[in-house]
C-alpha cells in the first residue's frame, strides 16, 4: 500500500486523495524538511496581508506582535490609512494571483516588502528584494487544498512536532472518529478560543470542498455560546477538539477530543483538515467532479494559467 506522501507525489486528475491523506503526507514531508527561520520580532509593527486561509495563517505567524491585517479587498485602504507601519509581510503560498498586485502596490508606497511563499519561482518576488523572500517546503497536492504549504509556515513558528501530531492523529483522533460521516448532512467544529484563527481555515475547507452540499460551521467554544445553535438537526454532528461538549447537538452526535499536551495551531489545523477529509471521503466527489471546470474559469478571472494539480 502506498504511504501518503507516494500517493501526493504520484497522483493524477482521476486519482484526487481526499483531504485527510493530504494532511497525513504533509505531516510525513515536514518531519524530514528543514524549514526557514522565522524572526517575526524583527517586524515591529508589520502590516501581514494574505488572501483566504494565508490571511488566517498570518494572523497565526503574527500574533504575538501589534501587527495590523488585510485581504485582497482592504490592503489599499490599509496601506492608506496606517502610516506607521515599518514593513508589509505578504503570505501567498503562489505568490501569485492577488500577491503579485500587493507586493507591487506595498512597493510602491515605499514600504519594505517581505514574502512567505512556498513557490521559488513566485510572480510576486519581483517586487520583493532577494533577501526579503521565505520560501517554503511543499508538497504536489490538489488546487486549494493548501496543506503542506501553510502548515509549514505555522510549524516553522510553532516548532511544533509533524511526527507527534502523526501520532495523535492516528491513535487518537481516527479511533475515535469511526463512524458513518455519511449519515450527517451538517458538520460542527468547536475550537477552543485560543485557536480561533483556525476557525476560518477549516471553513474554508468545507466551502472548498463541498459548495453547497454539506454545511460546515465551525466556531470557538465561546462564539458557539451566541445563538448559534437555536435551530438544530437530528443529522447535525458535533466535533469538539481540545473542549467539552455538554449542551450542543443530541448526544449520540457529539464527538470531543482532547488535545495532547503542548498542541499549537499546527495540531489543531491539522486534526481537524483530517476530520474535514473523512468527511469528504463519506460523501460524493463534489470537488473531484468540479475542479477542473473551476480552474478554467479561474484562469480566465486572474489572468493566468491555473491548474488543477499545484506541483
């Protein structure tokens, strides 16, 4: 049987892994790969931009900093408005589509530029001096799916163990998780607070994945405490990693799983992308149907080829 990292080396359009055998190759890549240094307390007040989950994974990098945020929607007004600013940290794991435009743009304002990327030959780089550049390991995975790459940005901060969280997930999470995803129609994560930027990148995961075939929420155990759960399902399930579940969901549809001692983003972000993908694997193959239609059209929007497979 082949291990998951042969399975992402190998893979073609007809053969697309399911998110939790991305995860598992991810977490096998990172245990031998040397990763970039990170000094985030060399930027002193940095303006992180990324789009999607990269925001999300800049959010993770920074936040022990007073460092201040923006998407693909709001950088220029950022830029505008914040002229205090000693550095613009773009995080793209293509370094291309909307990077390019920022890096430019954050240029131009006569900010210094620094970029995270995972692709050595990033269209953003240009803008961006030599020694300012991070580039990351990766592995060849499905368009979106984006594991190995911010994982290796969130481990290189963490310092984190790939091999501990390998662990967990297969003696503690899978164990645990042997049910008929199929039989549920709704899925909801609990995330303890402290990880709440996480939140949104497994959110992302079900609108990637699923469309509008199976609903994924996903909130901290304190945000899920506002009226979020009024309107409830028989065939709702809920996951609570790393905190207790006493009040939401019938009994029998409730799942909680510890954290091992010592769990950063990486453990939580990577736990649950594995659950998000034994979900996908009980239910059909929306992305897998759909992917390829989807990067036509988005190489049309941006401008440029885009593939269905990210080598």
């Amino acid at each position: 049987m082949q291990k998951p990292l042969e399975i992402t080396e190998s893979f073609d359009i007809d053969s697309i892994p399911n998110l939790d055998v991305v995860v598992l190759a991810a977490l096998e890549l990172l245990q031998t790969t040397a990763l970039p240094a990170l000094n985030i307390d060399a930027y002193k007040k940095p303006l992180v931009i990324g789009s999607g989950n990269a925001l999300q994974t800049g959010k993770i990098l920074f936040s022990s900093t007073p460092a201040r945020f923006a998407d693909e929607s709001t950088y220029h007004e950022a830029l505008a408005q914040y002229d205090d600013i000693d550095t613009v940290v773009v995080v793209s794991a293509s370094g291309s589509k909307h990077a390019s435009g920022i890096a430019k743009t954050a240029k131009d304002s006569g900010k210094d530029v620094v970029l995270l990327t995972n692709n050595p030959a990033a269209p953003a780089a240009e803008f961006v001096a030599a020694e300012h550049i991070h580039v990351f390991p990766k592995n060849r995975e499905p368009y979106t799916y984006n594991t190995s790459t911010y994982l290796s940005m969130i481990f290189a901060e963490t310092g984190e163990s790939p091999a501990t969280i390998l662990s967990y997930i297969m003696q503690s999470v899978e164990p645990q998780a042997l049910r008929n995803f199929a039989d549920y129609r709704s899925y909801v994560f609990i995330l303890p607070a402290r990880f709440e930027a996480a939140t949104a990148m497994v959110r992302t995961k079900f609108d990637e994945l699923f469309g509008p075939y199976v609903q994924g929420r996903v909130f901290t155990d304190e945000e899920i405490k506002h009226a979020k759960t009024v309107v409830t399902s028989g065939d709702e399930l809920f996951i609570a990693l790393g905190s207790e579940n006493k009040h939401y969901g019938v009994g029998k549809n409730r799942i909680c799983l510890e954290l091992p001692a010592g769990a950063g983003y990486a453990t939580v972000i990577a736990a649950s992308y594995y659950l998000v993908g034994l979900i996908q694997k009980a239910h059909p193959p929306f992305f897998k149907d759909n992917i390829e239609a989807y990067t036509q059209t988005a190489s049309e929007i941006f401008g440029h080829e885009i593939k269905p497979i990210v080598e």
